[in-house]
C-alpha cells in the first residue's frame, strides 16, 4: 500500500519550515509527493533571487498548489506558480484573499481567481487575523495553518460557512503539534501561537493511505468471497477516511485490526438494500462508495458532494456519465447524487466499454474493480493511478484479476 500523500505533503512543508530533517528514507512513488519533492529543492535553489522570476509549476496537483500558494508567499524571491490546463479552472480566491489580509503580494496573471498567481515572497511578513470560506476546501485552511507560526504573531483563522473535510484540518493540526506548534482548533476558530518547529521524525510520521485502502474495501465489498490483508493501516491513525471501517459494514466487509495491519473479509451478514451517507468530511471516499453500491444494486442518496466539482475532474458528473454508461440509472440533483438500485445492463466480451477518466486517478481505481463481475470494463487511462497509487495495477494483478 502506498504511503498517504496528504500526510508526507504536509510534513514536506512542516520540513521545509523547519531546520529540516534527513529525508533519505523517505520511500514515496506517489507523482504528488515526486512533484512536491522536486519543486521544495528548485525553490531553495532560487529563493532570495530579487532579479529574475521564477516560474513553479505544478501540473495536476492540486494540494502542491494551495500549499505552495501560501509557502511561497513568505519565500525570498519573485515566483510564477502555475500548473496544468485543469489546475488553472480550479479556484484559489479564497487562499488568496485570506493571505492579502496579512500583506502578503499575490496577484492573479491571467484569470481572476484562478492560477497562474504571481507572488513576491516576504518571509518577514506579519500575521493577525484573517477571514477564509471553510466550504469549498479545507486545503486553504491547512495551507495557512502551516505558515502560521513562523508569521510574527501567529495567526488566529476564521472559518466561515459550513466546514468541509474537517478531518483534513485536524490532521494539519495534529502533525503541526507534533513538530512543537501549538494548534487550538474550538468550532469555527483556529489559533496558531508563533513559535519554532521542532525537529521530528519524519519517517515515524508516515502512514500508509487509507484513501487508497478505498478500493481493497471495495473489491471485498464486490466479491462473493475474500480475505484481504492491508499492511500498515493504523486504528489510530490521523486520517479521518479510516471512516471506511464503518461505511463498508453497511456493504458487505468486515475489519479486523491486527498489530500489523487491517484484515477484510467478506461478511456473511445480508447487505443493506438501501445505504445514504453525507461525504463531507471525507469526501475522497465517495466514488469508491458510490461505485460499489451502484455495482450492488443498493439504493442511495449521497451528500456533502460539492468539493467533488473541483477536484481532478468534476468527479459528480463524471461518476453520472459512466455510471449511466454501464447501465446503472443514476441522477444529480443539484451537488447530490441519488441511486436507483437498478440492476445493470450488460455487454458482451466483445463490446468492452470504454471508462473515462478525465485525469483523475479514483476514477480508474473506483470502476477497475467492476472488472470482478464484468467483462465489459475497459480504462481509457491506467497510468492516471500513478498519481497516489502506482502499484495500484500490480497489486490487481497478484489477486488474480487479469489486466490486458
């Protein structure tokens, strides 16, 4: 199982905010982390350079972007900071303006609102208070969480709005606390004393992604009989998607933690006919869950969606489109998904259908493991997984489902 790349990212910046740490056994194949990584050691190479601008580039990645978005705006240096085609339809106002309320000098090269941004980097610069929509992404707020302490000061955040994916700002806070910093997160309200990261071990940190264990659930969910072993997976881990222990009961698993991992087998029990569940605080799960109860025949309504619309693709609209390809009948109501518990229209081994991804990596990994009981499925693009998951295929392959 790989390595979550929410928690090695934001201890790549903790590192890069502190006196740093020996990385060498960092073992991470993940394109996000790779492409963070990569992009940490060309901004110590530049920073401080007052002449020349210096152009950041961070394709797909969408957390390199909101973290690098606040990183580089306490950077020595002048810094372009774009990415993909995708990435520059993906808003960035609300980090922006937050980080404005501070003095810090970013501005927008092209669309308002959305990458490129062009910042001036002030490492002296000064914290307070600032004011940032909670609804659209808690990477914003973990991005000024994480440059908090060393602005003179601190930082206090007003969160505005409903909060969503709140367990995304909890493990911030958690990993920021265990580098020294003292993190009060009470409702609404997050402040940030100034202080000095301390030194910690980073490869002790590490989990495996429980994100990515999405899929093993549901290829146990979707098979008649199976005993999975996930190596790594902790009960007590930071991440909030270990949520997946109780959402695939209602499907058809059963989780036993060991000291080494996490076992999945298939339950006995009847599988519920009908499963609604609100995705806010773990929104990355839903297109696994939605996946395998349309698959199940399960009736469902999904909520706490609207961060699906801006993340690699609009995950909403897209899980609509090939869905309904493969006969499921779903709608879209508003930011809602609805499932009708239809049985599925099957095509013949010689009319495989073709499943997009749109460059989204849980949208190969959620429709793969359909391949259990259908021979229709094809992947328009297997090497998007590469993104968080790598091995992802391989490990298909070693409990024997065929890959041509």
């Amino acid at each position: 199982m790989p390595l979550s790349k929410s928690i090695i990212n934001r201890l790549l910046v903790i590192n890069q905010l502190s006196d740093g740490v020996d990385l060498d056994g960092l073992s991470a194949e993940a394109d996000d982390i790779v492409v963070l990584q990569h992009l940490l050691k060309k901004i110590n190479s530049e920073k401080g350079n007052s002449g020349s601008t210096c152009e950041i580039n961070v394709g797909n990645a969408g957390t390199v972007m909101r973290f690098l978005t606040a990183l580089l705006s306490i950077t020595p240096g002048k810094w372009l900071l774009t990415g993909s085609g995708r990435m520059q339809h993906r808003p960035l106002k609300p980090l922006t303006e937050a980080l404005q309320q501070i003095g810090a000098e970013i501005s927008f090269a092209d669309k308002t609102g959305f990458p490129p941004v062009r910042i001036n980097g002030n490492p002296y610069l000064k914290g307070g208070s600032v004011k940032v929509d909670a609804g659209i992404s808690s990477q914003y707020i973990s991005a000024l969480m994480m440059i908090a302490p060393v602005l003179k000061g601190g930082l206090n955040i007003e969160l505005q709005g409903a909060v969503t994916s709140g367990a995304y700002i909890r493990m911030t806070q958690v990993l920021m606390q265990k580098a020294g910093i003292h993190v009060d997160f009470n409702e609404n309200t997050i402040r940030i004393q100034e202080g000095k990261y301390q030194k910690f071990d980073f490869i002790a940190l590490a989990e495996t992604d429980w994100s990515a264990a999405a899929f093993w659930f549901e290829i146990v969910a979707l098979s008649k009989q199976a005993e999975v072993f996930l190596k790594g997976l902790k009960v007590d881990s930071v991440q909030g998607d270990k949520i997946l222990t109780e959402i695939f009961e209602n499907l058809g698993v059963t989780s036993q933690f060991t000291e080494q991992g996490l076992l999945l087998s298939k339950s006995e029990k009847t599988v519920t006919s009908e499963f609604n569940y609100d995705f806010t605080e773990c929104p990355d799960l839903a297109q696994a869950v939605i996946v395998t109860c349309a698959a199940l025949g399960i009736k469902g309504r999904f909520t706490g969606l609207k961060t699906l619309r801006i993340k690699e693709t609009d995950r909403i609209r897209a899980l609509q489109h090939e869905l309904s390809k493969l006969g499921y009948k779903v709608e879209v109501v508003e930011n809602d998904i609805f499932l009708y518990g239809t049985d599925p229209v099957f095509h013949s081994e010689t009319d495989p259908v073709m499943i997009k991804c749109y460059d989204d990596h849980r949208m190969a990994m959620s429709f793969a493991p359909l391949a259990l009981f259908r021979s229709d499925i094809s992947i328009d693009d297997p090497l998007v997984v590469n993104k968080s998951y790598p091995g992802f295929w391989s490990d298909l392959e070693k409990i024997g489902i065929v890959i041509l």
